[in-house]
C-alpha cells in the first residue's frame, strides 16, 4: 500500500512538476481518462463509415502508395495497425510511468500475453462492417514474431494477438491476415514491404494507424520533424477520406524525429 502511495505521488510530481521532455504520464492520463480520446476513435470509424461506399464503387480508388498496375478488379481490404488503433495498450504505458523504467521488450511481450488489451473506440463495430460488406481485413503491426523460452511455436506472438482480437468480439482473423515485424526476414519496423504484400492481392480501401509510418514510407527515422510534416502535407486529401490516424501522445516515430535537446521545441518568441 505504501509502496502505491509513493508511486502515485510520482506520477502527481511527474505531470505537474516535470521541466523536461518527458510527456509519458500527461499522455497516458489522456489516453486512460479523456473522453476527447474516446470522440477520436468515433470520429475516425464514422468517417471511415461513410466514405466506404464510394471506395467500394470505384476501381482507380486505393490508400496504398505501394499498389501499382491493374488493381482495379482485385478484391477489396482495409489495412489495420493494432496498438493504439484497433487495441488500446495503455495500461501498460501506465505502469511503465507508476514504475518508472524504460521501456522493456519482455515488459512488452508479456503485455501481449496477458491478453488485456481493451478496444479503440468505434474499431470493433467498423471491423464488423467491413466484414458484413465482404471487404478482406488485414492488420499490420510492429509487434515483434521472435520465438519465445518454454514455447513450440516460432511466433506466439501472432496467436496471442488475435485471441486477444477475439475477446473483443473480432472474429475471423487468420494467420495470413495479421502480418507482424519480423515474421518474415524481409518485414522490418518500416511496414511499406507489407503494405506491398497485402497490395499485390488485393485493392486497399484504407489505412488505419496512430503513426505516420503505417501510411508513408520512409519516416520512421532520419528526417526532421518539419521533412514529415512536408510529407504529411502531400497527401492532404487523403487524410479522413483514405488515410485515418488515431492520436497517440505517447510515444511513436515522431519521438524518434526530435533532436536533443528535445525543450528546443518547447521555445517560444513572446
């Protein structure tokens, strides 16, 4: 009991006395507690909702940059991330803030084990739709496949994930459809040679993500903030109509962009 005491103690000192970069207990309170996080999630599945229609009818319409040729007869799919798009991992981020550490690979993977992961609000309920309207679902995510101490399977990771799919009332998930990092040599954190493989099959409707890199090639590091934002700009219309990103506060590839010292950006003229 004293022991949760201190740790909340931290957390309070941590939001409302930090000075440095350090935005992971304001980001998961948000995440944990906003009803302005929950409207997120609805508003993007809406819109998404609407705009399915005119996807379906039109053979030239397609979200992947990777699709290429005669797509137009290919069967149509939609394209998922899964943290912090379709499920919602943070309770784990909340520990790793009341614990104070770093974040852990085998914290992480014994996160997904657990199979407590809630859903993105509206995620659930647009999945069925699609499904209802015999559109193909894929998910794409950077959870890692690597094998595991004590278990036979190469990827437990993949199983794992779509059990944790099925709690929610996401059903019908295959293998095949939930692509994870590594779980093929050529598949890295950049998810563009995946995106590629659902493409080559079928004509993507839509891209779902919370980090620019489930939608643009290339941004996962390297280039300064302002460079993603001139990519993000090159493709305005298809944000809200093709492309829907959820908001993620607490970490992602826009962290990695930012030079040190990080309070640079903090810094204002008035």
């Amino acid at each position: 009991m004293i022991y949760r005491l201190l740790c909340l103690i931290l957390l309070i000192l941590t939001v409302s006395c930090q000075t440095g970069p350090v935005p992971d207990a304001t980001g998961v309170l948000w995440t944990r507690t906003a009803a302005e996080y929950t409207a997120c999630g609805y508003q993007a599945y809406n819109a998404a909702r609407v705009n399915l229609g005119a996807a379906l009818a039109d053979p030239s319409w397609t979200a992947a940059l990777e699709q290429s040729g005669g797509y137009g007869d290919l069967p149509p799919a939609v394209i998922f991330d899964i943290d912090e798009t379709v499920l919602d991992s943070s309770e784990f981020q909340g520990r790793r803030v009341l614990l104070g550490g770093a974040f852990s690979k085998s914290e992480w993977d014994r996160w997904g084990r657990l199979n407590r992961a809630r859903s993105i609000a509206g995620a659930v309920d647009f999945i069925h739709f699609l499904q209802e309207q015999g559109v193909a679902v894929f998910f794409i995510t950077n959870r890692s496949c690597q094998q595991r101490s004590g278990s036979a399977s190469a990827c437990p990771q993949e199983a794992e994930t779509i059990e944790n799919l099925r709690s929610l009332g996401i059903y019908g998930v295959t293998e095949d459809h939930l692509l994870l990092k590594h779980e093929v040599k050529e598949w890295g954190a950049d998810k563009t040679s995946r995106r590629a493989a659902v493409a080559r099959q079928y004509r993507v409707l839509m891209l779902f993500g919370d980090d620019l890199n489930d939608f643009i090639p290339g941004v996962r590091g390297g280039i300064s903030p302002e460079e993603r934002r001139e990519k993000t700009g090159l493709y305005g219309d298809w944000w809200g109509c093709k492309w829907y990103v959820l908001p993620n506060p607490v970490y992602g590839s826009w962290r990695r962009a930012l030079d040190k010292p990080v309070q640079q950006y903090l810094e204002a003229d008035f």
